[in-house]
C-alpha cells in the first residue's frame, strides 16, 4: 500500500510526541483503542483555564503508520483552539488532509475519539474543581 | 551493497541465475510438447521432463515415477485432499490436519466439509508443535488422511514428521504433508518420514514460480488419487493438462541445486539468522520469538517486537522486505490466525515480523537489517504509550480498554 505523503511526513517527523502531567488539574488524557485491535492512542490536552483555549497538546500512539499520523495531526490542530473548537474537529477532516485510503478510516475516527476523550476528561476535572470551589 | 534489501523468502525466492540459465532453450529451441511421441521435439521435451522428475524425486527420496508435477503447491494440496477424499470414499470421510496449516489446506478442507467430509483441525501447543497424542486421539476408524504441514510459512517450526507418519503408518491412515517451505532448506525423506503424498513448489527454493509437484507413493502402500482436472490424461492420469517443460525443467535444476548444497547453505542460514537474532536481542528488551527455536527452519526468525505495532515498522524499514503478522497489513484486517494459534495474544501478533533469509543475503546486509530495525523500533517505542505504561509498571493486561 502506498502512503500518502502527508502520512510519511508525520511518520517521520511526528510532532509533538510525548506526555503531559496526568495529575495536572488543566490537563485532559484521552486514551482509546485497544492493543489487541492494534492501536492504542494517548492524547493529552493542556488547557489554560481562564480562556479555555488549549495551550498544549501532546500524544502517543502504538498503531500503523496512518495512526501516528492521525494523532500527530490532531495536535497539531489542537494547539490554539479553545475546548469548544476542538470538539468541531471530525473524523472526516483527517481523512482529506492525510488522503486516507478506506481501510485507515478507523484510524481518524479513533483520532476524533482521543480528542473527545481528553477534553472530556479535562472538563471533569475542571468541574469537580469548581464543585470543590464552591462547598469550601 | 543493494537497497533494497530482501529479507522475505518465505514468500517467494528469486530464481536462482543458473536456474534461469537451464530453463532458457525450453522456451524457445527445445519447446516440443512432452506429450508428443513422434518426432524429436516432443522426444527432447520428454526427455528434458523425466531428468527434471529425477531430480525432484531425489531430492525428497522418492522415486521418479512418484512425482506428478503441477502448477503449484496450491494445486498439490487441492489434488493430494480432494483426490483421496475421493478415492477413499468409501473407506471413510473423516481427515485431520492442523489450525497452523496454509490456507491451501485449511480452506480445501472447508470445501470438502461441505461435501460431507468430517475435517479435525488439531490445534497446536504455544511452541507451534501439535500435541502427538492428540493428534492419535483423533484418529477413527473414518480416518482416511491426516495432512500435516512440515515447516510453518510464517514461522519456520518443524512439525514431529517422522513420528507422525510411524503413527499414521501404524493406524492404516495415509499421510500427506504440505512440504512447501521445508523442501530443500532441510532433508526432507518421504521413506524414512513414512510420507504417502508431499506438496512441493518450484518458487520457494529458487525455481520459477507456476510449477509445483505432488510425491504420491506407489509402494506400501500404493497411494491413488482422484484426478480433479480432465483431459489428455497427462502425469498418469493425475494432473492432465500439458506439461509446463520449462517450468518443469527449472523446478529440477533447483531441486537438483538444493540437494547439493543444502547442508553448508543451512549452515550459512542459521548462522546470519542466529545473528540477525543475537544483535536484536543484545540491543532491545522485550523481544518475543514466535514458535520453538528448536525445531525449525534455519532461515526462519518470526520475532515480535512488544509495544510496537507491525506496520509501523515496516513503514521504517521501507528499504526492507520483510512481512508482518499485524492485521494492518492484511487484507482481512485480521492479525495472523498462525500466531493467534499460539495462543501469544493478539497483541504479540500484531507486533510480529517474519524475517525469511535466502541464498543471496549477506552477512552485510544482515547486519544492516539488524541496526535499522533496532533503531527503528526504539523509535517507536518513544511514541509508545503502551512501552511508556509498561515502563512505569503498569500491567496493560488488567487495564480497561476502550475497543473499538
């Protein structure tokens, strides 16, 4: 199969490879995929939370060379959205960007998934954070 | 030395240059058919065919007359199941074969279930191995065949062929083997194995591709087949259609190659693999091999590299031929059902590589496998979130994963 040129770009060069604090209150961890379906994606957001905007973002991915570049993709697109933007983000805007052929379609919707699930996480956290506001 | 390098000659092998040489005249000067007796064409096409058919029948202990060549190993299996599925009908309808067998078998064992044939797939032990008592447990009194493969395609594991074909002897019960990527890279003796009906191609030990042969035993006992293909009447009736004599004539050079050399050429296998294999092991922590070192195949190393997804790797060593077990790099989008068989996990499957040295590797070329895959997949263990939660002793068995 040939990869797309986008597609080996990231592979080669990934941006933003690595990981952030778990137990920072700003920061959202997404984890999706399963190893034995053979991805596993980590994506982790930073969010400074007057402005809501994500001022970090960062990931690991165990997966083929179309779900490295998904995730990597993803963060890139990431930094300097606000939570809310981020959500706008689908699974079909990868796709065209990386001219993903149709069996890596999984690998953008695990992608879009990573992204909900670490701003989920952050908004959790960010609400039992005014929760404790608010009964101290 | 040649980018790019090719390390995957479990899948086919290039044809050996004097091979080639011995194949050319048959295409265009001696290219009567075999089957024509009456004017010297067909004679030196005979002729060209019988000493092809003798060096096959060497090569495997056989006899000449023992030999029926085909297009392929597909069509040997196909022939060897279906033609005494056939034949022995009446004897009974029951065969045993195994999970890890090709798909040659596994799938012409489907279609002969649908034809009211009962098919016992053994599965087999975490070393590749099937269990020999299981395997006499399976056998009835319906039992007709069991087909064991003698060397894994994907793994290089050496199946017990020699006690399987004493057991099968004992019982009455003919014995066929997929003897595909065995023969030629170790001595394989249809005598001495108690082997009825082996499969064998011409691609795999540095023939042509397209021709391929069926060993049918003719004595203790008399083996017969069913011919799946009517016409002309061709091989003794067992595989009509006219004879491939350049394939044929190709086929026999390398078979006749492998007999002479195969001793020092598995010496010198097994040397680059037990290199290739010692360097990977020295530089990177949780490497699995795939199957029994023990017995197997001395070109063979099917390894897998542990939080490291297969096709990601292939993509880093794109000056490499290798393949992967992953499902990434399937059709089906299945991990390899071969590994699955073992029992490592679909995980370790999807993390596998299959290196299949050749003849023409080099201990240069090994080595350059070797450092680049290292360095590869210290890469991506970088990028691994499962390496970094093994790291910090996390056991990703127990964690909740979010399938998808």
């Amino acid at each position: 199969m040939a990869y797309s040129n986008k597609v080996l770009d990231h592979y080669n060069n990934p941006r933003n490879v690595g990981s952030l604090d778990k137990s920072d209150p700003n920061v959202g961890t997404g984890m999706v995929g399963a190893p034995e379906c053979g991805d596993v994606m980590k994506l982790q957001v930073k969010v400074n939370p007057e402005t809501g905007v994500i001022e970090d973002a960062k990931f690991k991915t165990f997966g083929c060379g179309s779900a490295i570049a998904s995730s990597s993709l993803a963060t890139e697109w990431l930094h300097g959205k606000t939570v809310d933007e981020a959500l706008q983000i689908k699974n079909t805007d990868i796709v065209n960007e990386l001219s993903l052929p149709p069996v890596k379609i999984h690998c953008s919707v695990l992608a879009e998934d990573a992204i909900k699930a670490a701003i989920s996480d952050y908004k959790k956290k960010a609400a039992t954070k005014s929760e404790a506001v608010a009964s101290s | 030395m040649k980018l790019p390098i090719y390390m995957d000659n479990h899948a086919t092998t290039p044809v050996d240059p004097r091979v080639f040489d011995t194949m050319k005249p048959y295409f265009t000067e001696i290219f009567g058919n075999a089957a024509s007796r009456n004017h010297s064409f067909g004679w030196q096409a005979e002729e060209a065919v019988e000493k092809a058919r003798k060096q096959a029948a060497d090569l495997i202990g056989a006899n000449a007359k023992e030999i029926v060549f085909t297009s392929g190993a597909t069509e040997s299996n196909n022939l060897a199941l279906k033609g005494v599925a056939e034949m022995y009908a009446e004897k009974g309808n029951h065969i045993i074969t195994a999970a890890t067998e090709h798909k040659a078998v596994l799938d012409t064992c489907k279609r002969l279930e649908k034809h009211g044939i009962r098919v016992t797939y053994l599965p087999v032990q975490t070393n590749g191995l099937i269990d020999l008592d299981m395997l006499a447990d399976a056998i009835t009194d319906k039992t007709i065949l069991i087909s064991i493969m003698y060397a894994n395609n994907e793994i290089g594991v050496l199946q017990p062929i020699a006690e399987i074909g004493k057991l099968a002897k004992s019982k009455g019960v003919l014995l066929h083997t997929d003897a595909t990527q065995a023969v030629g890279k170790v001595p394989v003796n249809v005598i001495k194995d108690n082997i009825d009906l082996a499969s064998l191609s011409g691609h795999k030990m540095y023939g042509p591709k397209g021709v391929g042969a069926l060993y049918v035993r003719r004595k203790s006992p008399r083996v017969q087949i069913t011919a799946q293909m009517d016409g002309g009447g061709h091989e003794r009736g067992m595989r009509s259609g006219t004879l491939n004599v350049p394939g044929i004539v190709g086929l026999g050079e390398a078979c006749g190659l492998c007999n002479a050399g195969m001793q020092e050429e598995a010496k010198r296998m097994a040397y680059l693999r037990d290199k290739l294999r010692g360097k990977l092991e020295k530089e990177l922590d949780e490497v699995y091999i795939n199957g029994t070192m023990e017995h197997r195949l001395p070109n063979n190393l099917n390894i897998s590299f542990a939080y490291v997804e297969g096709e990601s790797l292939l993509m880093g060593i794109n000056d490499i031929a290798v393949s992967s077990g992953s499902a990434c790099t399937s059709a089906t989008l299945e991990p390899s059902y071969v590994l699955k068989a073992l029992g490592a996990g679909d995980d370790l499957a999807h993390s596998s590589i299959r290196f299949g040295l050749g003849r023409f590797n080099t201990e240069e070329e090994v080595d350059y496998v070797a450092d680049k895959v290292i360095d590869v997949v210290k890469k991506l263990r970088e990028l691994s979130p499962l390496y970094e939660m093994a790291k910090e002793g996390i056991d990703l068995a127990k964690v909740q994963w979010s399938a998808h």
